[in-house]
C-alpha cells in the first residue's frame, strides 16, 4: 500500500493532559496542529475515577469527564485528531520531520513527543481485574484520601515506594511494605530507610512477592509468597500500591534523541530535547513530579517553545 503523505506544522504524538494542553497552545497560536493518539484520547488520566488534586474542581471530577474537556477545548481552537500509533518517526532532515503511521506518512517543522507510559505491574494472577479503581493504585498522591484508616499493601524498594508509603501513613491504620529481598538489599537511600523503619504504622516484610490479587469485585486480599521458601500466606488489605517502576513509551524515539538509561526523553525546563525542534512534555520525560498539572504545565512551555522555534525558522531567525 503506497502511504499518503500529510503536511503540519506541529505533530503532537500523545493525546494525554500534556499533549491535549499543547494542542490548546498550538491551535490558539494557529499553527496548523495534528495530535496523534494510539489508543485512547485523555492518556492515563482518563482511568481515574476520581481526580481531587486539579485546581478548579473542589467537589473532584473524573479523569474522563476533565480530559474530555481538554480534547473539547483543543478541537474548538482547531487542533485536527487521528486515532492512530506513531510507528516510526524521522528526526534526520531539520524543518520536514516525519511520523509514520498505517496510512499515512505525517510531515511537520515540529514535533512534541508527549506519549506518556505506564506504571510496571507485578504480573501477578488476577492483576489486571483489580487494576486503578477495583484496588490497585499506582500514585499516592491522587488515592490517599481513599485510605483513611484503611490496611495497606505497598510493592516496592526504591526511593519512590518509601515515600510514597510514610505518605499514605498520614492516611492510612497500618501499612505493609513488601520487598522481594531482604533488608541488605533495600533500594532506598539510608536517609529514607531510616525514616521509614521508624515509622510505627510501617511494617516491612521481607523476602516477599505478589503471587496473587484476591476478592470479589474489589480488593480484599493478596497471597504473598516467600521468595527463599516458595511458601504462601494471605494477607487482608484494602488496597495495594504498586512501586516497581514506570515504563515511558519512547522506544521510536529512543535512538534519535538523547534518553536517560530508564528510557526517559532528557529535555530543558523549555521542553526542548537534543534536537532542534523536537520537544517532549509530560510523563515521558525525566522529571520527578508526574501529575496532570505538571503534564500540562510541560505541555503549555513545549507548544509556546515549538511556536517560537517555528517562527525562528520561517523567519530565518537566530535560534531559540
Ligand atoms: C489510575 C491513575 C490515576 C491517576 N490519578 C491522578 C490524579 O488523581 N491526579 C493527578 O494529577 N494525576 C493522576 N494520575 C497521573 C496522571 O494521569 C499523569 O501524570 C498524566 O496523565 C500524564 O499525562 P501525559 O500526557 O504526560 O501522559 P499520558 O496521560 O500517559 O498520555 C500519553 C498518551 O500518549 C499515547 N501514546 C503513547 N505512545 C503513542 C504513539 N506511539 N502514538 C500515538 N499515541 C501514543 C498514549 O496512548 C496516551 O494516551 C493518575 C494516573 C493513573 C494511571
């Protein structure tokens, strides 16, 4: 099949709070603006059933309702969207980046890479049936409140996990910290560690792994398994979060642009990453905050940057 060829001058790859917020910037700029969406416009945000930490929504809002929106708002200042993946993008020629998909092959002066990723599951049985609203979270930030009181199970060793859990602890009765390893091999800084062990509603428990999510519809208990002895216990909870990591989604992007070892695409606080006219915002990129107002706020600098990076080069102007 001979691919038909598309000309913009911005391609956003992404359609999450980052990318949707740089579509309202590059659509109010006018510049002719194409958002490209692989699975679902709204990104991660979409699958929260409660958004409480958005500025403007006292009473909350779902990730659905907020991002639709967005995309509302995008579409009304004249942004186009196609529900299709970027297969493979071309940064090699300066001013005519290409972005290839099933059909269509999408040239622009600029690209903003604001594809996300997705938290790193355990692989356990029944994972997926517990995901986000049934039990499993992934951000203490957007669940505490829902664990007042509550018993919880934390999966992780690292810095995030035990911040994350003396976080909860201001929340929640008791929490669990399950580490696969015993307690030599902590991931965490010492500082943290230490913080946590002294912590009274933190318990660790060691040499331990998800091998089961339980309940009905919801949550209500997991089977730990002994990494040394292969033995099995259950464990009561009401919700578990899970730290194991996060995987950004730039593996097209990875070798045409600098990425850190995890795979996060290195930007300035312009959004620019190391190629002229190639910016990333939003999850994808390293930074420590991972929340909508941050993705919108990386979105918001990378559109008003692309604009000016635009005009640079059809004004033959010095550089941004
Ligand atoms: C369950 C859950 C609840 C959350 N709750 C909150 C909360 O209450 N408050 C809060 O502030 N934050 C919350 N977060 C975090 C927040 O959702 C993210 O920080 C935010 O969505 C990041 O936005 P983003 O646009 O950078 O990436 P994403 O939202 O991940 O969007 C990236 C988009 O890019 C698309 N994409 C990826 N690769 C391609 C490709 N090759 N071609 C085309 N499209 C592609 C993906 O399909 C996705 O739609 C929550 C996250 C989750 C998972």
């Amino acid at each position: 099949m001979k691919k038909k060829h598309a000309y913009y001058d911005i391609i956003i790859i992404g359609g999450g709070p980052a990318g949707l917020t740089a579509a309202i910037y590059t659509g109010r700029a006018k510049l002719k603006t194409l958002v490209l969406e692989k699975s679902f416009i709204g990104g991660s945000a979409s699958s929260s059933s409660e958004i409480i930490n958005y500025p403007g929504f006292p009473s909350g809002i779902t990730g659905l309702a907020l991002t639709k929106l967005f995309h509302e708002q995008a579409t009304l200042l004249g942004a186009e969207f196609k529900l299709t993946a970027a297969k493979k993008v071309n940064f090699s020629t300066q001013n005519d980046y290409t972005v290839d998909t099933f059909r269509t092959i999408y040239h622009a002066k600029s690209i903003i890479i604001t594809a996300g990723g997705i938290p790193r599951l355990t692989n356990a049985k029944n994972e997926e049936k517990f995901l986000f609203d049934k039990g499993i979270s992934f951000c203490a930030t957007c669940d505490a409140a829902a664990c007042e009181n509550k018993t919880i199970l934390v999966v992780g060793s690292g810095n995030a996990a035990l911040e994350e859990a003396i976080f909860l602890s201001k929340f929640a009765k008791k929490i669990f910290i399950a580490v696969r390893k015993d307690e030599s091999q902590l991931k965490a800084g010492k500082a943290i560690q230490s913080e946590a062990k002294n912590n009274p509603k933190l318990s660790f428990i060691w040499n331990k792994s998800v091998s089961s999510f339980n309940g009905d519809t919801y949550l209500d208990s997991v089977s730990l398994k002994d990494t040394l002895t292969g033995s099995e216990e259950t464990l009561p909870i009401d919700r578990c979060f899970l730290f194991i990591g996060y995987t950004p989604d730039s593996e097209i992007f990875a070798h045409q642009i600098n990425c850190s070892s995890a795979g996060y695409i290195k930007t300035n606080e312009q959004m620019q990453t190391s190629r002229p006219g190639i910016f990333a915002a939003g999850d994808i990129r390293e930074k420590t905050v991972r929340q909508i107002a941050t993705a919108i706020g990386d979105g918001a600098t990378a559109a008003i940057t692309a604009g000016k990076y635009i005009d640079s080069i059809t004004n033959n102007l010095p550089d941004i």
